[in-house]
C-alpha cells in the first residue's frame, strides 16, 4: 500500500534553524513590543513564556491579549529576502520529487509562508495540497501540532485514512499524536543534528536524539530514506 506522506516544513525540508527562526523569534517581539506596549526585554521574555506553555507564541497573545491570528501571521512572517537564505540538499529535493504518492505539507506555519517558502525551494508541485495553521481550528479555538483533535480533523476533513499516513516531523511531540491516531511517524533529524543539541525548552524538552522513543517508528537524516519505506 502506497503511503500517504504529511510532511512538516521547517526543519524538515529546509534548514529553517539558518534561514528563519532567528528573525521570525525578532518579528515575534517586534510585534508584542509593538501591539502590546511593553518594552522589549519584556515582550521577548513573554514571546518565549507562551513558546514554552503552549508550543505557540500565537496561542498565548490570542487567548490573553485579545490578538487576531491572521494579523499576527501576517505581520511576523514578512521576512524580506527569506528565499535568498533557504538551505535544502539538492538530493533531498530530488528524492522528494521522486517519492511516490500523495503528499501535503503539514505546518504550523501560516500558508503564504508556506507557499513562499515551497516556491522557492521548488517544490511547490510536489504537494497535492497546504494544511497550515488558518486549518488548524476546531470549534472556532486555534488549535495546532500537537493537538491531537486536530490532527483527527485534518484527517476526517481531508478523507485521508490514518493507518495510510506517515508524518515525517523534526518535533517528537507532533509524532506522538500522529502516533496516537494510528499514523506512521518519521523522526527527520539532519537540522537538529546540525545545530548541535536541542533546546532545553519547548515541547521537545529532554528528548534525545539518540534515542527513539516509541512512538517514533524511524528516524532519518535524509529523504532519500524514505525511499526505502516498506
């Protein structure tokens, strides 16, 4: 049976750690400084307390401070110049292209990023669709990876049957609710490797990456290794 591939984007098909954390952490805390008044070391200690609480900046300022989710993504994912700095191994492009069957890019990213970023790597045509963070909404409350009633919807929504999908995912912790749905799950580990150790915070916090936990059915450094998924 032919799987159907959920692919995250950052730090997963790109080296996001390079190119865009650092300025999408900076645009975060020109916004908090900027709608909520607050000075900055302020609005950079209150970026990172919702980082760490909710595994989303955006989650906190929407559900404390009244912030709309759309201005928000609009503003901080700007990011003049961003397709100059992607980084992808030009095997793991052709891999990608290669790979058979059906596969969308699943993200918490916001969708014009997301198609800034595919267009540039040149991937845009690999995906039947983009299931981004404005998707990632049940019961009108915004709810993203890890949430497991959302990652129920994306299927039921999209008709994709769980025991068909493998999410391949830099964070553990999205693997795990796919896990928990019945998916298969890739742990893609060439970014974190490269940047050295994890960060002690966060929804990864003391997972190593040597080991496997078990809701992680194989870890790759390459795309290419997904050629040989049985």
């Amino acid at each position: 049976m032919t799987p159907i591939w959920l692919f995250d984007l950052d730090n997963t098909l790109h080296d996001a750690s390079h190119a865009v954390f650092g300025r999408l952490n900076g645009s975060m805390t020109d916004y908090i400084e900027q709608h909520l008044g607050l000075p900055r070391p302020e609005a950079d200690a209150l970026r990172l307390h919702y980082w760490r609480r909710y595994g989303a900046t955006l989650l906190g300022l929407e559900r404390h401070h009244g912030v709309r989710a759309a201005h928000f993504l609009a503003q901080t994912h700007t990011l003049p110049g961003l397709e100059a700095n992607l980084r992808m191994p030009p095997a793991d492009r052709a891999a990608l292209k290669r790979l058979p069957g059906r596969k969308f890019l699943l993200t918490n990213a916001p969708a014009a990023y997301a198609k800034r970023v595919l267009t540039a790597l040149d991937l845009a045509g690999c995906f039947e669709g983009i299931i981004a963070i404005e998707h990632m909404r049940v019961f009108g409350a915004l709810r993203p990876k890890p949430d497991v009633r959302s990652l129920r919807a994306i299927l039921a929504r999209h008709r994709l049957p769980a025991h068909q999908c493998v999410l391949v995912e830099d964070t553990v912790a999205n693997l795990k609710s796919a896990r928990r749905l019945g998916m298969r799950t890739v742990w893609m580990q060439h970014y974190l490797h490269s940047h050295g150790s994890r960060n002690p915070h966060g929804p990864d916090a003391g997972i190593s990456l040597h080991g496997r936990p078990s809701w992680v059915c194989a870890r790759i450094r390459s795309l290419r290794s997904l050629h040989a998924w049985p």
